[in-house]
C-alpha cells in the first residue's frame, strides 16, 4: 500500500474505483442538486459522501475516512434528515422565478466558474506526486495525532471553543421562552364572560344516533354541520369526517347487495355500473 | 491515472454545489449544497497533503470537519426558527429587510 500512494501514477485497481465511484459521486451531487424533494437530496448527498470517504481511504487518509462516515454521513445527514422531517415536507420547493432569468444565469455563472476553476487546475504543474508512505509511516493516526498536539495545537484549543459556542447557540436559537405567562382556566372563562363569547360550553361533537365519534361535527337544529364542535388541532389538519352522505351510500350498497341475490341485474342503473367497472 | 483527477473531480463536485446554492431556494437544499462545496475541499486538501507527502492537509480537511459540524448544527437551527415564524423553508420567503 506504501509503496503504491509513494509512487507518481496510482495502481490500476485505484483507476478503475475512481472512474466508477467518481461517476456516481457527480452523479449523487447533480441529484442532490436538482432532485425536486429535500429528501432525495439529502439521499443523494449522502451517498456522495460514502464516496468521498472511500477516496480518503485510497488517498492514504486513513482517520479521515472513518471520521468522513461517522460525522457527515452519520451525524451531519441525520441532522438534515431530521430538520426535513420537521420543516421540508409541507415546505415544497416552488418553481416560479422570482427573478426573472435567474436559473439560467446561474447555470451559466456555474459553468464559467466550473471552467475556470479546471482550467486553472489543468495549468497548474502538479505531476510530481510524493505519497504518503512515509508521513504515514508510524501510522495515519499517530501522525495525524502528533500534528494536532503540536504544530496545530492552538487552532484545535479554539475548535473546542468553537464547538461549544455552536451548541450554546443551537440551543438558544431553538428554544422558546414564553414572554408572557400562560392563563388559567379561571382567567380564561372570565374573559369568555367579558366578551359575551361561547359563554357555555362548546357543543358536543358526533351526531346522535348514527356516530359519536370525535371527529364529526354536531348538527345543528337547521341540519348543517358545526365546526365548533370538533376540536381545533383536527379542525386544523382538516381531519373533519362527514357522515352526511353515509346513509345514502349504506342504502345504496344494501340496494346492490339485494339486486345481485335476487340477479335483477338489468334494471341496475348505469352509475354503479361505471362504478364497477373502474373498482 | 494520474492523482490529480482527484483534484478535477473536488473542482466539479464544488462547481455543482455553488450551482445549486444559485439555483435552489430551499434553505435546507441550499445549505446541502454548501456542505457539498466542504466536502469537495476537502478531498482536494487530501489529494494535495498527498501530493507533499506530509499530514498537514489532512489536519487542515479535520479542521474543516469540526468547522463544518458547527455551522450544520447553528444553520439548521436558524432555518428551524426561520420556519416557525414564517412558516416556510424558502430563501425568498426571509426578506423583512427587502425595501
């Protein structure tokens, strides 16, 4: 393994992963770009970055590989999982311009700084590859080890800070505090009375004699369903059920039950036929 | 295969994260692709400590890490808070300082 990462070209079996991982890590970025849900992409990135981490491990980076997987794939992805699960899935993606002409232009900006940017890397001489076989002599780790306590030691007192002040802020941002307190029961009939609101109670939920279940409006003496009577977090999912049509439709299947044992199948009317035929 | 493809494919990994921070107005899919523009330096620092032979790039791509686990766990923050008040994950949507 040393002698292949100290020699100039790699080993053809390194070739032959590059070009196939490589193709599927492009591949995993342009779907994380453009895939139009944030779970695909979350996905997609996440495979890129199993690949990035295989490329670590061929480049001789042997700690930075593991921690690639442990820390981005496992940490970094599961945190954006967690937050699509929380924010992105009523929050899709619109497609309307705001700025007219804006996806092309960056598309073309992309392509400028893509060129660029290769361009630059193909000007540059950079065929003299040392490898790593002899930093990672005494082992990638140990090496690693003896450059952080040392030579970078400083940088890595201010990560810990660093690393702190982002938890503190994390939770700062997250959490709540009530500004005002939270009223109790008592304060808050009084005020129903003030206000000359829904002094008694709210009506029940369910109508009487057909359901009683939770998540049907009451009845109102004209016959037309009450929201007030179903809760208010079902009435904001829009969980309301309607049973207004039930009757009817258990008629109807009682009717087509007796119709098929008795086979008066002709004077079937022609709705439940295109019902049938579409079950 | 020379090693620098590794350098080509860090380039073209970057490009299409800055691609899809213009594009996107997702702030979670922005912010995605803001982690795969660290990804790609990353494998570029790599691919350079081997071109020298020494483990300082790696230690630099280590310290990227730790740089990169802090902002995912203060953005996601924000873009939680940005969601509860505006109920919305869209960049366009944060414009209270737009005139």
């Amino acid at each position: 393994m040393t002698a292949q990462l100290a020699a100039y070209s790699t080993s053809t079996g390194e070739a032959f992963q590059f070009w196939v991982l490589g193709t599927v890590a492009v591949i995993g970025a342009l779907a994380t770009v453009f895939m139009k849900k944030a779970v695909h992409s979350a996905l997609s990135l996440a495979g890129t970055m199993i690949i990035l981490a295989v490329f670590y491990l061929a480049n001789g980076a042997y700690f930075l590989g593991i921690v690639q997987v442990v820390v981005y794939t496992g940490a970094i992805m599961m945190l954006f999982l967690f937050v699509v699960m929380l924010v992105g899935v009523t929050a899709a993606d619109s497609l309307k311009e705001t700025i007219k002409g804006q996806r092309w232009l960056a598309l073309l900006c992309g392509l400028g700084f893509g060129i660029l940017l290769l361009g630059g890397i193909g000007n540059a001489s950079l065929n003299d590859f040392n490898g790593l076989g002899q930093a990672n002599g005494n082992g990638n780790v140990e090496g690693l080890a003896a450059l952080i306590f040392t030579k970078y030691v400083f940088a890595f007192e201010i990560t810990g800070a660093l690393l702190i002040t982002a938890a503190v802020g994390a939770m700062v941002l997250t959490h709540r505090e009530r500004t005002e307190r939270a009223k109790t029961q008592r304060e808050l009939s009084e005020q129903r009375v003030r206000e000359g609101k829904y002094v008694p109670p709210l009506p029940a939920p369910g109508v009487y004699a057909r359901h009683n279940a939770v998540d049907i409006a009451g009845l109102l003496p004209d016959g037309t369903p009450s929201d007030l009577t179903v809760s208010k977090t079902l009435r904001d999912r829009g969980q309301i059920r309607d049973v207004s049509s039930e009757a009817l439709n258990d008629l109807r299947a009682l009717e087509q039950r007796s119709e098929e044992r008795l086979e008066r199948t002709e004077i079937e009317p022609a709705t439940f036929k295109r019902e049938e035929a579409s079950q | 295969m020379n090693p620098v493809n590794y350098l080509y494919l860090s380039a073209l990994l970057f490009t299409i994260g800055a691609t899809g921070v213009l594009i996107r107005r997702n702030a979670i899919v922005v912010f995605m692709c803001i982690e795969l523009m660290l990804n790609a330096c990353n494998l570029a620092f790599v691919t350079f400590s081997r071109m020298h032979g020494n483990l300082d790039g790696q230690v630099i791509a280590f310290f990227t890490m730790v740089v990169a686990a802090a902002e995912v766990v203060v953005g996601l923050a924000i873009i939680v808070s940005l969601f509860r008040s505006r109920h919305s994950a869209s960049v366009d949507d944060a414009s209270l300082m737009k005139l």
